[in-house]
C-alpha cells in the first residue's frame, strides 16, 4: 500500500461546496511511500508542482477564528473497505483518519479517481451522489467516511472497468491527493460515485 501527497489541482473538491484496497472485506491504510505521478483526470487542472510524501506530516491546516482549520492533505490517511452489497449495489467505505495532534474540519465532497500503474486514469473520476452535507470536525486521532457507489456485475450490461493499481483522493477543498495502492473498487455499469464527507 502506498500513498503520496500529490501536489495537483483539485476535481471538484470545494470546501463546503455540493460538487479505489484489498479484495472484499479487506482493509488497507494509505501510508507514506512511493506511487506513480499520475496524470490529471478529466477535469482536473493542471499540475503545479512535484510529488512529495505525506508520511511524516502530522499538522492540520491553522485555525480560523472560534474554530479548527480545514484538514490538510498532510494531516490525513486514508483506507478502504467494501461494505454490504444488496440489490445488485455495491458501496465502498473510504475512511479518512486525522493523524494530526488538533482536530480539522472537512466539508463536501472528495475528488477520486481510479489510476492504473502507468499513471493513467481509468475512466472517469466518481460523479457526486446526494447532499453535500454540513462541516465536518475530525478530532485529532479520529475519522470520517465516504461511501463510493457502484452496481454488481451484470446488473447493467456486463462492462467492467479495468481494475485500478491506486485509488487517487483529494480531500475536500484540497489541491494535494492522497494515493492508495489497490485494486477496488470494481466498477461495473458505468456508475461510479461518492458522497460528502460525513462523520
């Protein structure tokens, strides 16, 4: 498992604007270590700048005011796990943990991405599913969720995907990724999505 802090623009990750791991049941942590520079996914803006591991970061982005500060790409982790199937849905448990010593806020939706271990992007980054949901606090040492949606095989015609090498996450209202070495999700029938940040 790997992950890196892409310093990349941002899909569609507004802070507090509305806008894949193991085989199943399994579970894997993005750390520091080493991933390929993917290129830009449809609709993300250029590069800026080059790759940096996020290992070793343990700060959240200042406070504000009366309140925490947004997470920081640096300041989280991220693991992924699929959940229940029924009804020939499948969703996927994306866990974002704040590794920082302060809680952070995160509001909106992620941007996410399949990549393969070229660097290219399979298809096309997950369209956003439902509300956009109300702040976030993570409080240091705790977690948040996401939930990635898609169909089983079959239900809608019988093409798959290509299974993705990574799973590329922008936190919400962040130009830096988080990368995880994977091979899920599976998306099946064109439909790929994911929801707001929750707690």
């Amino acid at each position: 498992m790997a992950v890196v802090s892409l310093a990349v623009g941002a899909a569609g990750c507004d802070d507090g604007a509305s806008p894949s791991a193991e085989p199943a049941g399994s579970s894997r942590s993005a750390r520091g270590s080493t991933a390929p520079d993917a290129p830009v996914a449809p609709g993300e803006p250029a590069p800026t700048g080059a790759a940096t591991s996020s290992a070793s970061a343990t700060t959240s982005a200042p406070a504000t005011g009366s309140g925490p500060g947004r997470c920081t790409t640096e300041a989280l982790t991220m693991s992924l796990r699929q959940g229940d199937a029924g009804a020939g849905q499948i969703h996927y448990r994306l866990t974002l943990v704040n590794k920082s010593p302060d809680p952070c806020t995160l509001t909106g939706f992620p941007g996410v991405s399949l990549i393969r271990r070229d660097g290219s992007v399979i298809g096309e980054p997950a369209a956003r599913e439902g509300a956009a949901g109300r702040v976030t606090v993570i409080g240091a040492r705790g977690s948040a969720e996401v939930t990635l949606h898609t169909l089983n095989r079959g239900i809608k015609g019988s093409e798959c995907w290509d299974r993705p090498d990574y799973l590329r996450v922008y936190p919400p209202g962040s130009r830096q990724a988080l990368t995880l070495r994977t091979s899920q999700p599976l998306i099946c029938g064109d439909l790929f999505r994911t929801t707001a940040v929750s707690g």
